[in-house]
C-alpha cells in the first residue's frame, strides 16, 4: 500500500490535471443552472472558450475534493492531514463581494497602501469541534413562490430579493420586497430581463440587486438597469466610453454613490455615478485580467471606503476608495499562491480569508485582519476550519462568518473572537452559496442554491451563531 504522503501526492496532482481539462455536458448543464454571487467575464476575455465551461472545469475538481478528502480522513484514523486539500473554486461556494450593505462609517485613510502581511507571534487554539444546528427552515415566512438569486438590505427592516418568478408561464425576473425585516414579503416590479447564471457567460441579463435606500437601486450582471421610484419602473442603462454590452461584473453602492466594476478590454475599471443619477463616470485605475481561467471580482464598500480585489485561481489585483476617488491597491495574500475572499465591517476592519498555497502546497485556509483600512493585514488565530473557503462575511471586528466546504458539503464556520476559534454554525449540504453578508451587527443573510434549481434564503438574527430558511422553492 502507498504511503499517506505518496498517496496525497497523486491527489493533488490529479486534482490540478482535472481543474485543467473539461468538465462533462451534463455537468456543465446542472452547475450552470446555479447563480452565481457575482458574474464571471464574458466569453472572449483573453481568446478564451466560454468561461462558464472553465469555471466548470475547476468546480469538478473542487466536487472531487470533497470525496477525496473523506477518503483522506478514513486513511488517517479521521483527522485530516496537515494543511487539508487544495481545491478549485466554484464547487460549494462562488466568490464575490460582500452581500448586504455595511453601516455606515468614517472614511479610510488617504494613504495608497502596500497591504503587508505579518504571521501571528504565538501558536493559535485549535478551532471548535461543536456540533453546529441545521439550517432550519420558518414556515411563517415565504418568498411568494420567487426562486432567489441576490438578496440586498438597506436597514434592518427593509430588503429586497431578486429571483426567477413567472411571467406568462416563463421564467423570469421578479422582485420580493420586505418591509419587517425578512418576515413578509410582497412582489414588486422588476426589469424585464432574464436571470442568468453566472453572469450570463455572453448572454443578456442579470444575475444580482443592489439598493442604496427605499428609491434607489440597481439590478445587474451583466446588463445594467436601474430604478428611482423604489423598483416601480426600471430603465436600462449604458456606461459612457465603453461598448453597449459592456459587462458588469460587482456593483455596490454606499455613503451616496453607486459603483460597479466593468470590463474594458483587457482591464477591470470601477464607474461611480451619484445614486440618484444615471451619471457613470470611469476611473482611471486598471486592473488588468489574469493569466487563469476563471476570473472573479469582489466589490466592497463600508462608507466612504471601498476595495476592490481580483482573483483568477490567486490574487491578481486591486484598487482601494479613498477620498472619493479609486487607486491602485495591493490587495492581501497576493503571495499566497491562492485567491483572497475580502469583507469589511467598517471602513478601516477587513478581513480577509485566503487560501494559501491553493495551487501549490496547500497549507490551508486562513484569516488576515486588517485595522487600518487595507494598509496591512495580520494573520490571525487558528487556521479556517475549511477545505475551501469562498465568502467572508464580517460583522464586527470580532465577529466574522466564512463560507465554504469540509468534508460534509457546504458550510458557514463562524469566529466570535476575531480568529482565535471557529465553530460551525450551519451544515448546509450539497449547494452553492452566494450573497453572505451583514447588514447590521446581529442580522445577516445568505442565498444558498443547489444542482436541481431549488434555492433559499437563509437569516441570522444573533450575530451568525444560528441561520434560518426564510423561503425555498424548486426551480
């Protein structure tokens, strides 16, 4: 018999020659019915295929790392090895950017940062091996038949959720709002455009919704619309000095401006227009494409701060707000050999989850903080009780949720002490997660979506130690 090491050896090498080959049709046909936290470029980008085949392509390596690692565990007397298994993303949880809009805060420093990364000095606890509580489901609560896709909240009380409804027996766009914080909902109007998975990969559409407040907000990827009357009407738009179908990939609105992240040419560019207005201006910041496959963006905004991040299997680049205007930003883990996953819950707390070593000698998941707006991060406490982790959720400086995948499927492990220990809060299974996020200190959100079309809703009203259905269907 091989040794553990021979044996995972080969694992990892089988799992990189997967992430590079195709993934079967029928695959690509059920993750493609997944949506997406955030839209993945179109085709074209750099002369590639379609990219929703390449996302695919490392979502079945990623599938076959949650069976390969049980496999690990029973050869190891069920303890994983050092530094647990390398995997792609895509597979449990999408990337993107924070979900639900920040509180307000003061602004960030007006320094361009060089994001340094320092090691802890002590060695950190283990995390917490307590049995998590499921996800369960409110019968009180319904989302009026609307499968969802993107979930947005303005304050505690009011949200809105966008979501495949139907219209004249097709599928469709359709809104649910709530006006009590997640526990009736009504229907609303939406833009008359389909839900595309993924950004729709060169199809027109949308895929996630943003609203600043009770008038303004926005509904996008990879198209572009926006309403003024509180989703009563919907017109679509067009940035000015890009093409028509010129797509948006994160968009995110915050102390009274709306940004959204586009694709020009080879180039990530951030256009901000008043919330207000329909008055995109382009930045002069670039971030160009990466070399991988699969490109994603991370917009995050907590007043009148902001980051973005790229990811294309590792960290390729960013740009930072400050003082009203995007710079050139050097985000973390950008020597990690594996992507960053970025949330903020002030505008000078981040956190940031990465996966070291994720394409090369996998070390694992793990937690870097920053207290000066993106200046520098601090690795910190016990490493993230994952195999992946793909969103990043931060309530306080304390408090921070992470989404992602062990052995059982997907799920959300929380730290209540800023890293120190973690503990899973919610077993999730077999699904993609989007949209994680907290609108206030104590609630927050998450839209959790399987293979089959069924997707839900998912609330935490005590700072993301216990999560509840608020609606699922069968799509």
């Amino acid at each position: 018999m091989k040794s553990d090491e021979s044996f995972e050896r080969e694992v990892r090498a089988s799992l990189r020659a997967s992430a590079a080959g195709p993934a079967p049709d029928e695959l690509l046909a059920r993750i493609g019915a997944i949506p997406s936290r955030e839209p993945s470029p179109r085709a074209g980008v750099r002369g590639l295929r379609s990219v929703a085949r390449l996302a695919v392509n490392l979502a079945a390596a990623a599938v076959v790392v949650i069976a390969v690692a049980a496999l690990i565990v029973s050869r190891n007397g069920g303890n994983l090895p050092a530094g647990g298994q390398p995997t792609g993303s895509g597979s449990v949880a999408t990337p993107g950017a924070s979900a639900a809009t920040p509180t307000a805060s003061a602004a960030s420093s007006a320094t361009a940062p060089s994001a340094a990364i320092a090691a802890p000095s002590a060695t950190p606890p283990a995390a917490s091996t307590s049995p998590a509580p499921p996800a369960t489901p409110s019968a009180s609560t319904s989302l009026l038949g609307l499968s969802p896709a993107s979930v947005t909240f303005v304050s505690p009380d009011d949200g809105w959720v966008l979501g495949t409804g139907t219209c004249s027996s097709a599928p469709c766009a359709a809104i649910a709002r709530t006006a009590d914080g997640g526990r009736t909902w009504a229907k609303v109007s939406a833009p008359h455009a389909s839900i595309v998975p993924g950004g729709g990969q060169g199809a027109p559409g949308i895929s996630g919704l943003r609203f600043a407040d009770a008038r303004n907000g926005w509904a996008f990827g990879p198209d572009l619309w926006a309403t003024h009357d509180g989703g009563a009407t919907w017109a679509r738009l067009t940035i000015p000095g890009l093409p028509a179908d010129a797509a948006i990939f994160a968009l995110a609105s915050a102390h009274g401006t709306v940004h959204a992240v586009v694709l020009d040419g080879q180039d990530y560019r951030v256009a901000s227009s008043p919330v207000g207005a329909d008055d995109f201006r382009l930045g002069p910041v670039r971030v160009a494409v990466g070399a991988g496959p699969v490109p994603a963006v991370q917009l995050v905004l907590s007043g009148a701060a902001g980051w973005m991040i790229e990811n294309d299997r590792t960290v390729v680049g960013g740009a930072r707000l400050v003082n009203g205007a995007w710079v050139a930003w050097q985000p973390p883990c950008a020597d990690v050999v594996g992507p960053a996953f970025l949330a903020a819950s002030s505008s000078t707390e981040l956190a940031a989850a990465c996966d070291v070593g994720l394409w090369g000698t996998s070390t694992g998941d793990h937690l870097y903080l920053s207290h000066d707006g993106g200046s520098t991060f601090v690795e910190s406490g016990a490493a993230v009780p994952l195999q992946m982790a793909a969103q990043v959720a931060s309530a306080s400086q304390s408090v921070i949720v992470v989404g992602g995948s062990d052995a059982t499927g997907a799920v959300l492990v929380a730290t209540f002490d800023g890293g120190r220990t973690w503990a899973v809060v919610a077993h999730l299974g077999a699904v993609a997660i989007a949209d994680l996020g907290f609108t206030t200190a104590t609630q927050g959100v998450v839209i959790t979506a399987s293979a089959n079309g069924t997707a839900s809703l998912l609330m935490t009203r005590d700072g993301g130690r216990t999560w509840r259905a608020v609606g699922s269907t069968g799509g």
